[in-house]
C-alpha cells in the first residue's frame, strides 16, 4: 500500500487546479455586496447548469444503452411530478431500467 | 458574561441545526455517488492504482469527470502534465459553480476554504435552489455527506466492486440524473419558465457537445453562461417593453 512519487505528483496538481477555482469565489465574493442586476443572472444558474448536466448526459447514465437510460429516467420524472421525493425516484428509476438492460 | 456564554450557546445549537439540515438535504448526494464511486473505484483498479492511490484522489480531488477522465488517461500513458491541465480543463467550471453558492453565502466567513472544497456540481444544485439563504454550516453539513458518499463508494468498488452484479451496477448509473431531475421539477412546478431556461441550456450543450469543440466542462460553461445570458436579455427587453406601455 505505497504511493508512487509520480501519482502523489498527479493529485497534488489535481488538488491544486480543481481548488483553486472552487475556492477564488468564495474569498471575492459576499452575499450582501452583490449587485441587484447580477444577482438575477446568477439566479439562472442553476436551473440553467440542471438543464446542461441532464442533457445529453442522461442519455449515457446507463452506460451504453439508451433505451434503459429514458426509460429510467421517465419512471423518475413520474415518480417526481406525483412525489417530489428523490430517494423514491431513485428506487424507481433503477429498477425499471434494470430489466431493459436485457434488451440492448 | 453569562449573557454572552448563554449567546454562544444559542449560536452553537442553531449552528449544529444547520449542520443536521445539510445532512439530510445531502443524503440524496451520498446515495448518487455511491454506485458511481464505486465505478470510478474499479476504474482505478484495472488502471493499476493502488488502493491508497485511488483514495487519495477520491478524498482530496474529489470531482468525479476528471478523476474518471484522468485514470483514463493514466491507464492510456498520457503523462502527469496532460491530465492536470485536462483536470484544470473540466473543473475549471467550479468558478462559475462556486460563484453562485457564494453569492448566497451568509453569516460567518470562517470555514469558507472548508466549504469552497466541497463545491460539486451536485452540492451546488441542492444549496443555489433551497428558497432560503445558508451559511457555512449548512454548506459543511451538505458537502460533507457528498464526500462522504464519494469516497465511501471509491473504497468500496476498490476492494468489492464485484459484488453487484454488473446489470444493476449499471442501472444504478442513472442514479446523478435522477437527483439532477429530482431537484430540477420542483422549480419548474414552482415557475413553468425555469423549463425554458433548462431546456435551452441542455439543448445549446448537446449541441456543442456534438461538435467536439470544447472540452467537456467547458462545454458546460458555455451552455450555461449562453441561455443565462439569452434568457436574462429576452427578458429585459420584454421588462423595457411593459414599462414602455
């Protein structure tokens, strides 16, 4: 159970490149220092990131088979516009979409 | 001084509340990373990574495309310095994530480069659409259990990952777009115009994802920061219009 001194190299350049982005906003930026205009674009961004990380990625949740991925993922939209419970949605989706993975 | 420790105390306890309520809004993260994880965790496996390897990267990276993209890359002998900017690359899209979960931070700024770790695309989905604002604790509450999930699921399918059986492992990859859709309905049930906003940025990042020109976190960033922009000037027009009226 060693750490090879090329791997430790790697994570450390990883850290540092994936903190330093999630971190800048955070010492800049204060709630009550925002101004009116941007707080209503910044209020986009989420729904706009939701829309951009569901599509096209979900066609690929189940890896190569987009019939299981859809069908999936419409089990939890129907679970979802009835229940807004996400755990539930999850049980749904996985076990509609294990029995397509038969048909590939 | 009794006032003040009875204040202290006050302040602890509602702290500890916001750290309970980061808890459970996480556990939905916790339980769509698990089985990805998991994946990621056999990934490194077969890359080889070692055990200590692939944790590490889990624990201290922990941001799921880049650590799938660089095992990858390692088992395919891209060297160290091609996957850290391929890493900066994909992640790079934080600042923007990290941007909008700070623009609704409150209270206390200590802890901030603890919470700023924590930042996913996951974490920040659940924190930017709670209707109220949140501090620190909250933000530590709700990272924490993603990491937990995270990290849980990478040593887990390190040693174990056999012990699925490989359909329902698959299955269970549909498990992140379900909480993406999970978190996503109810704003739209709240205001049918978020579907406008979502639908366009997913079409504009299939769309570009299609052409292949941008890596894929910037890809993101671009979608998101277009339909943002397109939304927000349909808008104001429609505003200076009404006013004009």
């Amino acid at each position: 159970m060693t750490v090879r001194p090329e791997i430790l190299l790697l994570v450390i350049g990883m850290v540092v490149v994936t903190y330093i982005p999630r971190m800048l906003p955070f010492a800049f930026l204060r709630a009550d220092k925002i101004p009116e205009r941007w707080r209503g674009l910044l209020g986009h961004i989420p729904h706009a990131a939701l829309g951009a990380l569901l599509v096209p990625g979900f066609l690929d949740g189940v890896a190569g088979n987009p019939v299981a991925s859809i069908v999936g993922i419409l089990a939890a939209g129907i679970v979802l516009w009835f229940k807004p419970n996400i755990l539930l949605a999850m049980v749904a989706a996985v076990l509609v979409a294990w029995p397509f993975l038969a048909f590939k | 001084m009794a006032e003040q420790q009875e204040g202290l105390r006050h302040k602890m306890k509602r702290h500890q509340g916001a750290i309970l309520t980061g808890f459970s809004e996480g556990f939905p993260i916790f339980v769509g990373y698990f089985p990805v994880a998991v994946a990621f965790g056999l990934l490194a496996k077969s890359v080889p990574l070692g055990f200590l390897e692939a944790g590490m990267l889990s624990a201290f990276v922990f941001a799921g495309a880049s650590q799938f993209i660089a095992a990858s890359l390692l088992a395919s002998g891209v060297g160290i310095g091609s996957i850290i900017v391929t890493t900066f690359l994909i992640n790079s899209r934080h600042l923007l994530l990290s941007t909008a979960v700070a623009a609704r931070l409150t209270g206390t700024r200590r802890l901030f480069p603890l919470a700023a770790f924590g930042v996913t695309d996951e974490t920040f989905a659940i924190a930017t659409t709670r209707p109220d604002t949140y501090g620190t604790p909250y933000l530590l509450g709700l990272n924490s259990m993603a990491w937990l999930g995270w990290l849980a699921g990478t040593l887990t399918g390190y040693l174990a990952g056999g012990f699925l059986p490989a359909n329902l492992q698959a299955a269970m990859g549909i498990l992140l777009y379900v909480m993406f859709l999970g978190i996503l309905m109810p704003e739209v049930r709240k205001d049918i115009r978020v579907l406008i906003v979502a639908g366009l940025s997913g079409a504009l990042h299939w769309g570009i994802r299609a052409t292949g020109w941008l890596p894929s976190g910037w890809a993101l960033v671009v979608a998101i920061l277009v339909s943002v922009a397109l939304v927000d000037g349909w808008k104001g027009k429609g505003a200076k219009h009404d006013s004009a009226t």
